[in-house]
C-alpha cells in the first residue's frame, strides 16, 4: 500500500474528502529517488564553536551529513511507534555508507513534504517505499567520500572501501575518517548519477541482522521524549467534553462551575464536525484549560451542556450487525466473478453455508493522544504531535487556522503507539485551535476514556461463505459476502459498500485454485467514525476464510495445511484484476512489481508446519490451529498450539510463524512486530470489543475494552523469517490476520466448538 490517504500541499485542500483508501501518487518515491540523479544533493557548510573548535559539517543529502569532527548524523523522516522504523531506515543507508553504527547519531525529522518526502508511517509501507531511496542516499556519499579519498591518495577508487566511518586503501593500514574529508568534499562536483552503485546484498553488515531499537535505552530510562512529556512556559492543559455522539451538536452550556475549579482559566468551543463527521475534523466539544491536568478534567466534569444528538442518537450496534449478517441471504453486489457460481451451487453434493461475525475494535494505543500547540503572535504555529501522518496533521491545521501551510511547523515526538490511530490529526487540530483561543502554548490531553468513547473505530463485520464440493470431495465453489460500514464513509454518507482497496485486503484476492467464485458486497451505513486498525479489513475477510477452509479441510478428509498448498496449485503469479474488472489495487503497487505469488506462499506454509511439528501426535489437552495469509504484500503462515489448564482455562503455550517479506532489513524488527502482533490478535479474538447503544460507546476503560493479561498470553512465538532478495515488504501488520483464524481453529481441535463470532471465549 502506498499510503492510506492522499498527500497534499495546499491548505485548501485541508478539509477535503481523504476517504479513498490507497490513494496516494508515486511522486514521493521518484522524488526521493531523484537522490541517485543529483535532486537532493546539495553540499551545506555549517559552522559553530565547540569544545573541539570549529566545526565543520557536509550533507550530501537532505538525510546525511558529516562533521569534521567525524559524527555521522542521520535524518529518521518516519514516526517512531514502537516499529522501530526510526532504526531500521537509518540502518539502510549507514550499511551502504560504510558508516559505524555504534556511533550514529540519528536526528528526526519534522514533518516537512517538501524536503523529505512522504512522511505518513501506515500501512506497513516505510521499509517498501524507502529501501532504494535510502540506498542511494547512502550510496552517494559513499561514492563522494571514496573519490575524496582516492584524490588525497592519488589512486584509484576502486582501490577504496569504507567501513566503520573510514575510507580505506585495499591491502594497507592507509585509511581517513569520514571527517578528515569534510573539507576536501565542500568542494567536490555532484557524481554523474550513472556513476554511483548501490552494494551488493551480501556486502551488507547490517541489514539481515538483529539489530536494537535506537531509542531503547532512552525509552527504558525515560529520557524518550513523547507528546505529553513536552512541557512549555506558561502552558495550559485542556481537556475536551466532546459530543457524545457522533454529529451531536451543543445547544447550550453553563460553564460557571468550571471556571470556579481552582485552576481553571478559560472554557473554549470547538465548533467541530457533523455529519459527516470526516477523517481530519474535530468533534464538536467545549474545553476547559486550566494550569494543570487535574484542575483541567475536574473543570470538565462541572461542565453543564445541553447536547443536540443528531440522526446517530438511537444506534445500536448490535441491532446493525444482525441486519448485516440477514443482508447476505440475499443477492450482493458482485466485485469478483470466476465461472459460474449458482451451477457450482445447483450440482453439489455438499454445501456448506457460515456466517462470521467480528465487532467494532478501539486502537487503544498505551498512550492516549497528547498534542502540544503554540500559536505566535505573527500568525503562524508550531507543534510537537505524536503522529503518525504529520504532513495530513500540517495541511489540516493550515486549513483549520486559515494560514499557509508554511506557517505551520510539526514536530514529531516519539509515539507510544499507534497502529493507525495517530494518523488521524484531530487531535492536533484542536491543540492548534486552542493555542490561537488562548493566546498561550495548549496541551490537548486525552484520557482513556476519551481514547475509547471518541476513535476511528475498525467498523463491524459481517461476512458469509458459501462452499460447494462435488461428489469426489473437490471444491468447485466459493461465494464469499462481505458487509461492513467503509471508511470512506466517515467523509461521505452515500459510500455504503466497502471499497475497491477494503475488498482487496484479503477477499477479491482469494487465491485458491477453485473453479467457480463470486466475491458480494451489501450495503452498511456508518454511524460513527470509522478508520484503519491494524492489519484493517484483512482482520474480517481472514478470520472468516481461514476458518472456512479449515471447516471445508474437515468435510473433505484432508489435511488443512495439505489442503492449502494443493489449492494454491502450481507455483505462478496471480492477476486478479481480469475478475475484479480491473479493480484489484494491490496495495496501491503494480501487480507486475509484486505479483501475488502461490509459491512463496506455499514456502512459508510449508516452513511453518516443519517449524512447529505440524504432524505430531499432541498429548490429550491440547491441540494445533493452521492459517495462513497475504497482506500488505507479505505472505505468512501461522501455527497456534492451544491448551487448557487443570481449571478449564485456554493456555496458548507455543505460536509459530513463517515470513516472506522480501529483505529483511532488520530482523530483530521483524521478530518483535509478529511477537506483538500475536499478543495483539489474541485481544482482538478474545477480550476485546466496542458496542454502541443510544449512539454511545458501551466500553470506558481496560475493565470493559479488555487487552489480555499475561497468562492469556502467547507464552513462545518463533518467527522463522524465510531469507529472500526479492523486494522488501511490510510487516507491522500481516501478523494480525492469519493468527485469529490459526488460534480458532485451534480452540475448534480443542474443544469441538467452531468459532464463528469474534470476541469468544470458552
């Protein structure tokens, strides 16, 4: 996927609809490319006293620069939020620089289009998008210091090498700092771009390797600076009594008793979004500053407001997922075709027909929204967000304030996570509306409750599988319904089927070798603000296969990792836009650049079940669950061994992992993504669930929105990461989908009750 949502410049475009999932021009990437033809290059002289003198410093680049003092620094344009992306790009271009690691300074960047490129960490899309760039940005320098040094030398330079922040002479001790040749490089011409090569994979040191989260030592220590720890003279801090219903709009309020906590200093409206409410806007809320975060929530809670509740006042969820789920008793909206389904349907021996339900999910990230704001007296703003998007959070602040987009400047602080939370700016537009109101710097700080009563939830679903099988047990049919609000919706009220790319995460492109399929789609109305979770709609569209598969595995007698590798048939590329009318997105690539392979999927399933033993006989207790799947361009399978203890208790002692995604850049990343992606999924497939009834959230904490405690968690998880040259993918999210299904099918062998409704419990 290139990006969740369009990038844009002009802060007229700040309010307009970016619902449009995978929507988002390749121009980033040709212009961070244009690094390999001279684009960004630029020599920059900086000079300042220190302890050691002058100082002298050469970028070569927007993202490296030298000191003569020998410091590498480099540029991290991505969100840090636990992914470790803030290491893993950094380690891309030290590798082909020949830098020393252990000496790297890395600085980040704020967010700033123009000069750094897209900045939007979603999607699981960094690494993808940013290999060759960083690549050619390090190789660059490394070609300019090489030439630097074999001018010194009078040699060639294909006699030198760098390694640990050093140029050397091949077959001698002859070698020079990178720093020693900041002078030389100031007045160096740009390289003809033909001239600068990347490495080779195998002259790589650091990519393929464990290497440590940059920040963790800081992080351990709490001198990581994230939103709310960004503290600024004559601060205030507001907290926001926000419509308690989507599209609530306040009539009147009495903010007498507010304003007589001590500590409170002003009560501000937010004139804030309505139906619909957007991806970008406010909700409609009064603030209550005050001098600190106590006096702020106390305010609040004295606030007196009467609300109009709009056309969302007497939702229920529950009610809707029901008449989603009666929906597809009906004939849908066809989004894929192969064969003929209804003839596959009449001839069969045997028909099977499930239902699959999962509920509206929180992100519930550990820290709550925190965005500090300060509006000068000239006009313009400055930021400091936790955000994952912070061009999106820039354009809607310019746009909100009415200023150019230049008066507005974000600082990106470290996000204590996000999984697609953080990309939403509203947060960061109310900060910026308040900071002008009061005419002094505002942290916007949400609670828990405020995180779970007022997200982008991860809509409900409803999904209904038809399979026929012949009478040699062959399966001839697959007619798949798929019903959940879009989150196109949230910007525009007459998008009432998912859309092209929500399909394309794990339903269109189904990839099984069978002769007839029809892919349906039934209309949902969104009644809350929907958005993008983790792994999004893969969550449904895999639960739901997964576990069919496994059901249809049973009725035929078969093994279910048998099964899928016999489905995926010979080893080809697979196209579906033929079927889908051209309408496969592929995750924003073109197919022909990262074609949906059935070998490489078959190699991490068949890996997985060698991994984890597949075929063993387990002691009475316990049992093993399969899945596997492709999203976000990675392919993953997926082992999950259940148990139960002495008090009937689900143990989940042993998860195994298989991993294709391409050039693992940073291995130790890839292995904590899928360990958390596990403890992740096991909430999503166990404890946790949003319900809404009269328009409002039923859940308000960790005691309703439950995440699993310790012993519900996965106790072992291997990831087995398949080495690969093929171009990297993501992995933040492709662990999520294939481990509900995995873990459902497990508790099936377990216990003999097929899961069919998320979350269960047993």
């Amino acid at each position: 996927m290139k990006n969740f949502i369009p990038v844009f410049k002009d802060k007229n475009k700040a309010s307009e609809d970016r619902s449009k999932i995978f929507v988002a021009s390749r121009r980033d990437f040709l212009k961070i490319g244009s690094l390999a033809t001279g684009g960004f290059l630029l020599g920059v002289n900086f000079q300042c006293s220190g302890p050691k003198g002058e100082v002298v410093t050469f970028a070569p680049n927007v993202y490296i620069s030298f000191d003569s003092d020998n410091q590498v620094t480099l540029i991290a344009h991505r969100s840090e939020m636990g992914t470790g992306i803030r290491t893993s790009l950094p380690m891309i271009m030290a590798d082909e620089l020949g830098a020393d690691w252990s000496k790297i300074k890395i600085v980040q960047a704020e967010g700033d289009e123009d000069k750094y490129g897209n900045q939007n960490t979603d999607g699981s899309f960094s690494v993808r998008m940013f290999f060759e760039p960083m690549r050619k940005a390090g190789a660059t320098a490394r070609h300019m210091l090489i030439q630097a040094a074999a001018a010194k030398w009078g040699v060639d330079p294909s006699e030198c090498y760098t390694e640990n922040s050093e140029v050397h002479l091949k077959e001698s001790r002859k070698k020079v700092t990178f720093g020693d040749l900041v002078q030389d490089l100031l007045v160096m011409p740009l390289p003809d771009p033909a001239a600068v090569k990347s490495k080779e994979l195998s002259e790589y040191k650091l990519i393929g390797t464990d290497v440590a989260i940059y920040d963790a030592k800081d992080i351990a220590t709490g001198k990581a600076v994230f939103g709310a720890d960004v503290d600024l003279p004559n601060m205030q801090i507001a907290m926001i009594a926000r419509s308690p219903v989507v599209g609530a709009k306040i009539i009147s309020y009495n903010d007498a008793k507010a304003l007589a906590v001590p500590g409170v200093n002003q009560v501000v409206k937010i004139e804030g979004a309505g139906i619909p409410p957007g991806l970008d806007k406010p909700l409609e809320g009064l603030a209550v500053l005050a001098s600190n975060t106590w006096a702020a929530k106390k305010g609040r809670e004295a606030l007196e407001i009467e609300w109009d509740l709009g056309p969302n006042q007497d939702y229920n969820s529950t009610a809707q997922l029901e008449a989603m789920a009666k929906s597809t008793l009906q004939n849908g909206k066809v989004r894929r075709e192969r064969g003929n389904f209804n003839a596959a349907k009449s001839g069969a021996a045997k028909t099977l027909d499930k239902t699959f339900k999962i509920p509206f999910y929180a992100h519930a990230t550990m820290e709550p929204i925190a965005v500090i704001a300060d509006y000068k007296g000239d006009g313009s703003v400055e930021i400091w967000a936790p955000s994952q998007h912070p061009q999106w959070a820039r354009g809607a602040v310019a746009g909100a304030l009415g200023i150019e987009l230049s008066q507005v400047k974000i600082n990106v602080t470290l996000l204590g996570g996000g999984f697609g939370r953080k990309s939403k700016p509203d947060g960061v537009v109310e900060a910026a509306l308040l900071s002008k109101a009061a005419k002094t710097p505002v942290r916007v700080q949400w609670t828990r409750e405020d995180d779970l009563h007022h997200d982008f939830y991860h809509s409900h679903s409803a999904q209904r599988i038809v399979a026929t099988l012949d009478g040699s047990g062959k399966l001839t049919g697959w007619n798949q319904h798929s019903v959940f609000p879009a989150i196109g919706a949230t910007g525009n009220p007459d998008e009432l089927h998912p859309s092209d790319g929500e399909l394309g995460l794990g339903c269109t492109d189904f990839p099984f070798d069978v002769p007839n399929i029809r892919i349906e789609t039934h209309e949902s109305k969104a009644h809350t603000r929907i958005g993008w979770l983790r792994s999004v709609s893969n969550i449904n569209h895999a639960f739901a296969a997964q576990c069919m598969m496994d059901e249809i595995a049973e009725a035929r007698g078969v093994d279910p990792v048998q099964q899928a590798i016999e489905l995926l048939g010979e080893d080809r590329d697979l196209n579906f836009a033929e079927e889908t009318g051209g309408k496969y997105e592929n995750y924003g690539e073109k197919i022909e650049d990262f074609p949906w392979n059935t070998g490489r999927m078959k190699k991490v399933i068949q890996a997985v079940a060698e991994k984890s033993n597949w075929s063993q006989n387990l002691a009475a207790g316990k049992a093993m669950g399969f899945a596997a799947h492709k999203s976000f361009l990675t392919y993953v399978a997926c082992v999950v061994m259940v148990e139960k203890d002495a008090n009937g208790n689900l143990n989940i002692p042993e998860v195994h992992y298989a991993v294709d995604c391409g050039v693992g850049v940073n291995t130790d990343r890839i292995k904590s993504q899928f360990e958390g992606g596990a403890q992740f999924a096991t909430s999503l497939a166990m404890t946790s669930a949003i319900t809404f009834d009269k328009g409002r959230v039923q859940q308000h904490n960790f005691d309703s929105y439950q995440i699993i405690r310790m012993p519900q968690s996965p106790k072992k998880i291997e990831v087995h990461i398949i080495p690969s040259t093929e171009k990297p993918t993501g992995v933040g999210e492709p662990p999520v989908p294939p481990y509900i299904p995995a873990l459902a099918n497990a508790v099936y062998k377990l216990t003999g009750k097929r899961i069919y409704e998320l979350p269960f419990k047993i």
